[in-house]
C-alpha cells in the first residue's frame, strides 16, 4: 500500500480510535481497547490483539502500538495489508432495509484505485423475514451493537466533521469566529459532505440557543451535542425494543387453553378466568407468577393435594409451552445464521473472482504502460535533441541582448553622469539665486520700514501743520479784533491829543491865574490812558498786512515811551512764526532725499526683475530639452518594444509551423547551467530595474522641488513687479495714510497657473515614460521565461507506480 492510501485509512483507524478517547489523553486503557475491538468487529481476533498489546506492556495503549499490533494480528489473515485496514470501516450485520444506502469495503485496493462491490447486494429469502436480533445468545452481543452505533454515531455528519478537524487544510479555510444563521450553516454543512444534518436538526440547534445567528464554533459544538443526544436516544430505543422482544413476549389465550386441555387440565378456561386473565394476549411471566402465587396460598401438599396438582400440572404445561416457543425461535436464529454464512461464502468466491479479472486486467494494463512508456522515451529523446539546438541558439541571441543591454546601461551612465554635473550646476544657480533674493526680501523689508517710518513722520507733519494753521487762524482772527479795538483807542486818543494840544494852546495863550498847577495830573492820566496790558500783546501774530498797519500806527505813536516798548515786542513776537517754515523745509529735504533712495531701490528691484526672468526662460528651455530628450527616449522604448514584438510574432510563426509537423527527438539539456544563467539575468535585470527606478525617483524629486522654487520665485517677482507700478511717493495726508494698506500677498496669477501646469504636465509626463519603461521591462522578461520555457518544452507527467505482482 502507498503512503498516500495508508495515510488516509490510518486517518479512519484513527478518528475511530479517538471516540473511544474520552478524556483526550492519546491512550486507552483495558476496557476501551475491548470496546475498541468489539466496534471493529474483530470478534475472536480481537481478544488475541488485547492480549497482545497489554503483555508486558504499561495499563495503556496509544494509537501507534495500537495500529502496530492490529497489523501483525490481521498480516496472516489478508492476502495484502489494505485489507487489515478494511475492518475499521467495516459496518455491523443489519437488514437490507437499515443500510441500503451503505457502502461495502472495497474487496481488493491499489494506490487510489479500489475494486470490488461498493454496494450491498439484496438478500432474496422468502422464508426469512428481516427482524431484530435476538439476545439469547449472551448479554455481550447487545453492548457490541452499542459500542457499533457509538463508533458509527452519524454516517455522514459525524465523520465529515472528525475529518474537517483533523485535516489542516480544510481547517485553515474556517473562520471559528465568522458569524453564521440557519441558511449559511445549512450551505456549509452541505459544502462539507455533512449529508446526515438537514434543515431541521439545523433549525432545532439554533432554537436551543434562542438567536438568529452564532458563531461557526459554537454552532459545531452545538451540533456535536445533539448528534450525541440523538445517537443516545436510538441506542436507548433500540436497547428497549431488544428487551420488549425478548421480555415482554406475548402468547394467545386460545394456545394456552389449547396446551392445557391436552395435558389434561380440567376446565382451562375457567382456570384462567379464576387467575383473572381475561384478555385475548396473556404474558406467560404474569401467568406463572400467578400460578406460583396460588400455590403459596394453598400451602403444604398434605392439606390439598388436588387443587395443587392442577395448578402444578398448568404451571409445568405452561414451562413446556415457552421452552418450544424458545426453541423455535434458536431454531429460526440458527437458520438466518446458516443463511448468513452461505451468504458470505458466496460473497468471498466472488470477490476471489474479481480480484483474479483484476490481476489479469492490471497485467495488460501493465504491458500497454511498458510499450507506451518506450515509445514516449523515444519521442522524449528526438524533442529532448530539438530543444538543444533551439536553446544553444537561444543562448546566442541572450548573448546578444546581454551585450546590447550593457551598452546600453554605459550610455545610460554616461547620460546619468552628464545630468549630475547639470543638477549640481542648476543646484548652484539657485542657491546663488536663492542668496540674492534673500538679500532682496532684506532691503525690501528694509524699504518697507523706512516707507512706514517717513509715512509716519509725514503723517505727524501734517497734524503738526493742521494744528499751526487753525493757532494761525485764531490768533489772525484775534488779533483782527485787537487790532479794531486799537484803532477805536488810537482814534479817541488822537482826538483827545488834539483836544488837550487846543488846551494847551489856549491855555498858553491865556494869562495864568494863581491857582495850582494841572498838567501833571494831566500828563498822568494820558499816562493811564495810555497804558496797556502785557497780555493783549502776546496774542497778537499779526499777518503782513497787519504788521503794516501796525507799523504806521508806531510811526504817529512815536512819541509814546510805552508804544514803543510795546512794538519791540511785537517784534519778537513776528519772529516766532518763521520756525514752522524751517521745519517744513527740513522735512522736504528729507522726504526728496528718501525718494531719491526709493528710486535707487526700485532701479536695483527691476534689474533683480530682469534678471529672475532671464533665468525663469534658460529654466523653461532646460526642462524643454529635457522633455524632448525624454520624448526621444521614449520613441527608442517603443521601436525596442515593436522589434520584440516582431521577435515574438516571429517566434509564434515558427513554433506554429513546427507544431503541424512531428519533432525530431531532442538532445538532453543541461539545465542547470541554463537555470544559472537564467537566474543571472534576472538578478542583472532587477538590479538595472532598481536603478532605473531610483534614478527616476530623484529625478521626479528633484523636478518637484525645481518646479515649486520657480514658483516661489514667479510669484515674488509679480510682487516686485506690482511694487513697482505702485505710484511715485508724494506728501502724504492724513487722507492717504489712512488709505495706505500694501497688499503683498498678490501676485502674477496668470504666469504662476501657466507656469505650475507646465511643471504639473513635465511631471505627468515623467511618470508616463516611468510606467512605459516598467513595462518594458515587465515585457522583456516575459519574453525571455517564454523563451526558455519553448526551449525546455513541458516535460511528460511521471507516470504512477507500477503494482507488485503477487
């Protein structure tokens, strides 16, 4: 027997080995092995294999010496080993009613093949009808029938269900965890071959649990305990049908009455009434035990004899009744038994038979195998031959293409090499570039707080210049009103000088009486008169034509003391407003002296302008040159990738045309060498791939990074760009600084989109050539497994083992 059939009865032998393992302990005791061998049907054997295995041995058995001893038991008894496995799966005697649907060990087995009857013949035996069996042999047979349905439990169920849990494959395909309702568990335990669950042992299992869904272990845990429930319940039914067949055994009243009267009872009838069976079925038990009872009651012999002796004579008619049912029953018994045995010898002469036309049919089998066998080693030979001229000129051609390849990996090199100086010449421009414009944004920011500083001082100029006017506006207006008031006193004291100039004359002319002097008093209070206040004179600012005016008055007032005391002081007081003049003449000297830095900052700005769009258009041109470069590159991809396929096509052609015709035989191939050179290449290949795909990464990196810098710098160009056509600075107001707001977060959207999706579409660009060279790659390599592939040819399956011959 091979590994593989002996590894599957083992399986068997095994899953009925561990029904008798309660405590899962991989050992059984004394009781068990009995148990074991009377499921097993070993009958006499199974004694000896008992005796076998517990001399000398420990008080248990595990599985290996179990199988080792019941292989040396059966080895003398089976014409080959399958059969010693055979009575593991072997099924008790029943009806052909009970088990029509069972299957019978197969009689004669090689490899997977198994020969002989599958099916269970149909007894034909009018005279023997199918009954239970009868347990007046010994108590023994009963519990062997019970220790056969335990071992037994469910034909399908149970034994799709040890096999699931002992092979590991089906077992890794279960989820215990997955979550199952009636219909999922029903499909499951079908896809299992569980053909004894139905849809209502299903439906009572989750009834049990009360939910609609359960976890897939937990239900086979469930199901397991109503299977056992079930198996339990059938043994104790048929265990109680045994015994009311053998126990509760009925005989008619007419027989007894009949078997009474010719043992000579008198009236038999009216004894059985009088015993109180009255019914048409008596059971002979009760019938004796009443009998006994009566003749308890009647007591000695000596008292009376007669009624004793009729109760004697019934009791002893009736022992006589039961012994000939007995003995008809054995009689019926042996000849089912008889029946059996003649039943079974007929079965081994045909299975003697089958086995002999299985001998002769694997005898011709055989000799077809051997000439077919020499044909195909020489049809094996010419391919064999072929494929070695076909793979020497495919190892030239993988020459060839390893060549090209290297030369073609040194002009990428060299290409590499020459892009590196490149990058690391742009890298220096822009960090280059990258100084200047950080010394730009300096002096901008630079700008921009001396801008804000002289908006602020021009801002705080004009509130200054706002607050001299409207001291400038009151004090005209008060010193217009001063000065109305002086000429009103000028004109009263003109008049009152001519008046006192007229008196004095008069007086002059006019002889002097000789009363007291007048004109101090009079000069007095001209004095008084005359007199003005200090503060009146401080809030005069006269304008041009009040100094005029003022001045005339001084001239005809010249002769006052106190006017002309009163006029040096309004002339330092004139010379108090000419310091506004200065300070707004200093300020206009500073603000053309920032505008003239201004200009010179702005000058610098736009050649820095100029400049970022000279280098903005050399980028542009670049990346166009390394567009085309790649686009040419791309084109030489794709004539690569159309002579392959030309290569292939031409292939095809050729194994198609040589396909119609029988090669020759082929030479053998040294495929070590060419699986050598094969795995050099793919790793060249992956090594080149790794390469490729680094280099490219950079690149797209390095691209990215380009791409967002010139970004920035477009961007920070546009502001420059509308920093510069921002208006001239002029003096500002209040007005204009309340308006100033810079809004430097604007910029060129226009060039910046334009110039983002040009990027956006060199990068896209990229990407595409990346997946074409990938699948360049991809393609080469599939061409060349398919070349070594057509080289080799598939070899021819191994054919199976030949079998022994006996």
């Amino acid at each position: 027997m091979d590994g593989v059939s002996m590894n599957h009865y083992e399986k068997q032998l095994y899953s009925v080995f561990k029904t008798f393992d309660i405590n899962n302990e991989e050992a059984l005791d004394r009781p068990a092995v009995l148990e074991l061998c009377d499921a097993l049907q070993l009958e006499d054997r199974g004694a000896t294999l008992v005796d076998t295995l517990f001399d000398g041995r420990p008080d248990r058995v595990t599985f290996t010496h179990f199988r080792n001893g019941l292989l040396s038991v059966l080895g003398g008894e089976g014409p080959s080993p399958a059969a010693s496995i055979r009575p593991a799966v072997s099924t008790p005697p029943q009806s052909d009613d009970d088990s029509s649907g069972r299957e019978v060990a197969p009689k004669f087995t090689f490899g997977l093949k198994k020969y002989g009857r599958r099916s269970r013949p149909q007894r034909i035996d009018s005279n023997v009808s199918p009954r239970h069996r009868v347990a007046s042999e010994s108590r023994l047979d009963v519990e062997r029938c019970k220790q056969r349905m335990k071992c037994k439990r469910s034909s399908s169920a149970m034994e799709s269900r040890i096999d699931l849990r002992l092979e590991d494959e089906d077992a890794s395909k279960l989820d215990h965890e997955q979550r199952v309702d009636t219909d999922r568990a029903l499909k499951l335990c079908q896809s299992l071959e569980m053909h004894g669950v139905n849809r209502k042992l299903i439906q009572q299992v989750f009834d049990s649990s009360k939910t609609d869904e359960m976890s897939l272990g937990e239900f086979f845990d469930r199901l397991n305990v109503s299977l056992q429930s079930t198996i339990d319940s059938s043994l104790d039914e048929s265990i109680s049908d045994v015994s009311t067949c053998i126990d509760n055994d009925t005989v008619p009243s007419d027989v007894i009455v009949e078997a009474w009267e010719r043992a000579g009872v008198q009236k038999p009838r009216r004894l059985l009434q009088e015993l109180g069976f009255t019914i048409v079925a008596i059971e002979p038990r009760d019938l004796e035990q009443s009998l006994d009872e009566e003749l308890q009651a009647l007591g000695f012999p000596s008292e009376i004899s007669e009624p004793r002796s009729l109760l004697l004579l019934a009791a002893n008619t009736l022992s006589r009744l039961q012994i000939e049912r007995i003995r008809s029953k054995f009689e019926m018994v042996v000849a089912e038994r008889n029946k059996l045995r003649s039943d079974l010898s007929e079965a081994n002469r045909r299975a003697r038979m089958l086995a002999q036309d299985v001998d002769e049919n694997h005898a011709q089998i055989e000799a077809e195998l051997k000439n077919r066998m020499k044909a195909m080693e020489l049809k094996h030979a010419e391919m064999a031959r072929l494929a070695g001229d076909e793979a020497a000129a495919e190892r030239e051609r993988a020459s060839r293409e390893s060549s090209r390849l290297a030369a073609d990996i040194a002009r990428r090199a060299d290409i590499e090499a020459q892009l590196r100086i490149d990058l690391a010449t742009r890298t220096q421009r822009c960090h280059d570039l990258e100084e200047r414009i950080n010394e730009c944004e300096n002096r901008h920011n630079e700008i921009e707080r001396e801008g804000a500083r002289a908006l602020e001082e021009a801002r705080l100029a004009a509130q200054r210049e706002a607050e001299r006017a409207e001291r400038e506006h009151a004090a005209a207006e008060h010193c217009a009103e001063r000065l109305a008031e002086l000429r009103a006193d000028n004109a009263r004291l003109r008049d009152r000088v001519d008046e006192l100039a007229a008196a004095l004359e008069a007086a002059a002319r006019a002889p002097r009486p000789l009363s007291p002097p007048t004109s101090p008093l009079t000069l007095n209070t001209l004095q008084s008169e005359c007199s003005v206040e200090d503060g009146h004179i401080e809030m005069c600012r006269p304008s041009q034509e009040l100094l005029s005016e003022l001045k005339m008055l001084s001239a005809e007032n010249a002769s006052c003391e106190c006017c002309g005391g009163k006029w040096e002081r309004v002339g330092a007081l004139c010379a108090v407003p000419s310091a506004p003049d200065d300070e707004q003449a200093r300020l206009r000297a500073s603000h053309e002296a920032e505008i003239s830095n201004l200009n010179t900052i702005i000058t610098e700005l736009e050649g820095s302008l100029d400049a970022l769009r000279g280098e903005y258009e050399r980028c542009e041109e670049y990346w166009a040159a390394r567009l085309q470069r790649e686009r040419d590159e791309q084109r030489a991809a794709d004539e690569l990738l159309a002579e392959l396929a030309d290569k292939v096509a031409a292939y095809e052609r050729q194994f198609a045309s040589s396909s119609r015709v029988a090669p020759p035989a082929l030479p053998s191939l040294p495929e070590t060498a060419l699986e050598d050179q094969y795995a050099q290449l793919e790793a060249e290949m992956h090594q080149l791939r790794e390469e490729t795909d680094a280099r490219l990464a950079r690149q797209a990196e390095d691209l990215s990074q380009k791409s967002q810098r010139i970004e920035e710098l477009q961007q920070y160009a546009d502001q420059l760009q509308q920093q510069l056509q921002r208006p001239r600075p002029r003096p500002c107001t209040d007005l204009d600084v309340q308006r100033f707001q810079p809004a430097c977060g604007c910029g060129g959207a226009t060039a910046g989109a334009a110039l983002r999706a040009r990027a956006a579409r060199a990068e896209r660009a990229a990407q595409r050539l990346h997946a074409r060279l990938a699948a360049a790659d991809l393609l080469v390599k599939d061409l060349y497994i398919e070349n070594c592939r057509l080289a080799h040819l598939p070899h021819l399956p191994p054919l199976p083992p030949l079998p022994r011959l006996p």
